[in-house]
C-alpha cells in the first residue's frame, strides 16, 4: 500500500507540474480549472463531465462540480494557455522536427441540439457514409527520442460555420501556426501528408515558406522530365527500385526498394525529387519531397518518414478508444473546442512521460502498473494512460489537496473603532 500512496503522490505531482507550466500567467481559477481537467480525464478515461467530476472526488455535491466545469468550458480560455503548451511542446521535438499533418471526423449521428452541426463522411464506416458531426485537423509532431505523436495543433470545426472558408483554409491554418512556431526558433520542419493533400496550393505554400514537404501523390498527378510531361503511372510502371531497404509497415518489417529522380510538378517551375517504393503494397507508394539528397541514407530519411504516418492515425484511434473522445455531451461550439484543448492537454502530457521512459524510475512503474503483456512497442501511448488511470484508482482524495487555493485569512477578534 505505502508503493501504491507513493506512486499516487508522484502523479499527482506530475499532473499539477504540467498544469502550471502551461498556465503560466494565467489567474488561479484558470489553473485549478485545467488541473481539475487533466486529472479526472487521466482518472477516468473519459471526458464526460459527469465522470471527471467523479474522479475529482470533491466534498461539495457532484452537480456542483458539473456545473462549474461546464461554466468554465463555455467561456474563451486565454491564447496564452495554448502558447505555453506549444512551446512546452516543441522543446521535445529536437532540432529536425516531423510534423504529420490529417484531417479526422467526429461523428455524432443521434445529435441534434450541437451547435453548428454538419455533415462529414464517417472514415471509420466501412462504406464511406455521410453522417452528422464535424470535421477535425491534427498536426502532431514526433519527439525526439521515442517518436511519439504530441499534438501541436488541434482544431474543431463545421462547414455550416459563419467563417468558414475552406477544408484547405483551416489546414493552411495550422500549417501557419505551426510554421511561426519554427521560425521563432530558426529551424525547418518536415511536413508528411498523404495523397488527400496531393493539391498545387499546398506545394506553392511550402515553397513560399521554404519548408520541407513529404507528400504522397496520387495516380492523377502529371510530372515533367526529360522536357516533356508523363502521367505519373508512366514513370512508376518504367522503374523497379535500385535502392534495396527495410521499412516497417502495417505492424512487420518488410523489404522494399526505392528508385529516386528528379522532376516538375505543375504547381511549381522547381526540380524536387520523386521517390517510388516498390514492395510495401500492390500498388507502389510514389513520394514528392523537396528534402535534398545525396546518399542513399537520405532516400531512407524520406521513406522512413512517410511510413511515420501510421503514428497520427493511431493518434486519432486512442483519442477516441482510450478517453472516447466522441463521447461529449456538450453542446455549444465553444465548449467542445476546449473540451478538445483538455484532451489534447492530457495526451500531451502522456507523450511527454513517454520521452522519459527509461530515464525515470517513476515512469518505469507506470509501465509496470499498466499491466501490458508486451514488452516491445512503437506507441507507448497505451501503456503510459493506463498506467496513470490504474495508479490514480487508488488515489483515496482528489487533485484538490496539491492545488495551490488562496484561503481567506479568518480574524478572531472583534472590529473596533479605535
């Protein structure tokens, strides 16, 4: 028991550290509110108010606590909070940051009270189906060291919206975030996309920029060499791969090869390079990047951070598996955006305890507390969020003992005119 107490101080302490990095010149009532947040997500595995007020195991009536936490979701949280996660966040990417970039839904087909509810096509339906709900852009980056997904944007959004432009114009939105990010710190970033963003808009924005692309291309794509325009097919069917490799797709390591050469595309008048990859699927992957290469390690860098792309797929799977993040109950715009902040906060958070893994004791045993059977894993996601819900359901008080309250000084004697 005195391992189990331990072990639920030190969470504790971790989930209060990180809240107050991120809420940095923020007021009080703004921290307790987002530390309640993280701690009865990362409690509760779920993001009903409901459920979080439960974890929060608060002396005052559970309808009390709803009502507070839904009053505070309502309301804009200061840009500052969200600042002070991205910065926090970029520190672990390392100095040649990947940024995976995709579009998800959110599905809510009985819903009929959700404020500005659309329609968009259910990706996780096996016939494609439209259904009511609203679209949502990710931009994850990689750490350094563990290659974890951790959000750098994240954004809720409906074509019916007042403002809304375009599906391009709201990813551009992130891109621009993201990229002022970088320049603050003077580096370039890496973008993956896959072949949903084969458009020419895209590739004239990042050589506006001057950031890296990795961009999958589709079959309908025309290319120029040799002073004459191909079909994409054509040069794919007239090569068969010099560069022999390993690439680890869909769950196993497969052997591969690569043929790399120089082209046009139509969005632009500069030369980038064309990387095939034959072997992973029946149809050979075709990749345009603009990253230079002059080794054979180099096709592998690009190869290998395309593949990379499975890690924000599985991102938006434990986002809704493991906090059942569709599962929301809130109505108003607003208040899903932050309830969607408080997600990507908690995750981040997880993703940040991943980076130490093997650096830190304490991280050690939340593995050990998850209970995982496997020992060897890419994603480490699932094991550290179990690990926190398990070694939180001994937690016999809530977060409010480690928050810093200010108390009203009580005076003992009489006022006196004198």
């Amino acid at each position: 028991m005195i391992n189990f107490t331990t072990n639920t101080y030190e969470m504790k302490r971790e989930i209060v550290k990180f809240s107050k990095k991120i809420c940095e010149g923020s007021k009080k009532p703004i921290l307790k509110f987002i530390t309640d947040m993280i701690y009865g997500i990362s409690k509760s595995k779920d993001i009903l108010l409901s459920s979080i007020a439960e974890a929060l195991d608060e002396k005052t009536k559970k309808a009390n606590t709803i009502n507070r936490l839904s009053d505070n979701l309502v309301k804009n949280l200061d840009e500052s909070i969200d600042n002070n996660y991205c910065n926090l966040v970029m520190d672990s990417l390392g100095d040649n940051p990947v940024f995976l970039i995709d579009d998800s839904d959110v599905i809510k087909p009985l819903g009929n009270k959700f404020e500005e509810l659309g329609i968009v096509r259910d990706g996780s339906s096996r016939n494609k189906s439209y259904e009511k709900g609203y679209h949502h852009t990710e931009i994850v980056g990689l750490t350094k060291d563990k290659k974890q997904p951790i959000s750098i944007y994240s954004k809720i959004y409906s074509s019916t919206e007042k403002n809304f432009i375009s599906w391009n114009e709201e990813t551009k939105k992130g891109l621009d975030k993201v990229i002022g990010l970088l320049e603050e710190r003077k580096l370039k970033g890496i973008f993956v996309h896959d072949r949903g963003y084969d458009i020419n808009e895209l590739f004239r924005y990042y050589f506006r920029e001057k950031q890296y692309f990795i961009i999958r291309l589709t079959e309908k794509r025309k290319i120029y060499r040799n002073h004459r325009w191909y079909k994409i097919t054509t040069l794919r069917d007239a090569f068969k791969g010099k560069i022999k490799m390993k690439l680890m797709f869909q769950g196993e390591e497969k052997e591969c090869y690569v043929s790399v050469i120089k082209v046009q595309i139509t969005a632009e008048k500069k030369w980038i390079n064309l990387i095939f990859i034959y072997g992973l699927s029946d149809t050979p992957m075709m990749l345009a990047s603009n990253i230079e290469i002059n080794s054979k390690e180099d096709v592998i860098k690009i190869a290998r951070g395309y593949i990379n792309r499975w890690r924000i797929e599985e991102y938006f799977k434990f986002k809704k598996q493991e906090y059942r993040f569709e599962n929301f109950r809130v109505r108003s715009l607003t208040a899903i955006r932050n309830l969607n902040k408080m997600v990507t906060y908690t995750i981040g958070l997880v993703a940040l305890l991943c980076e130490k893994i093997g650096k830190r004791e304490f991280i050690n045993k939340i593995i050990k507390e998850s209970k995982s059977l496997k020992e060897k894993v890419y994603l480490w996601f699932y094991q550290i969020a179990r690990g926190i819900y398990n070694i939180l359901s001994y937690a016999r008080t809530g977060i409010r003992g480690w928050e810093e309250i200010r108390k009203t000084k009580v005076y003992d004697g009489q006022l006196s005119l004198l």
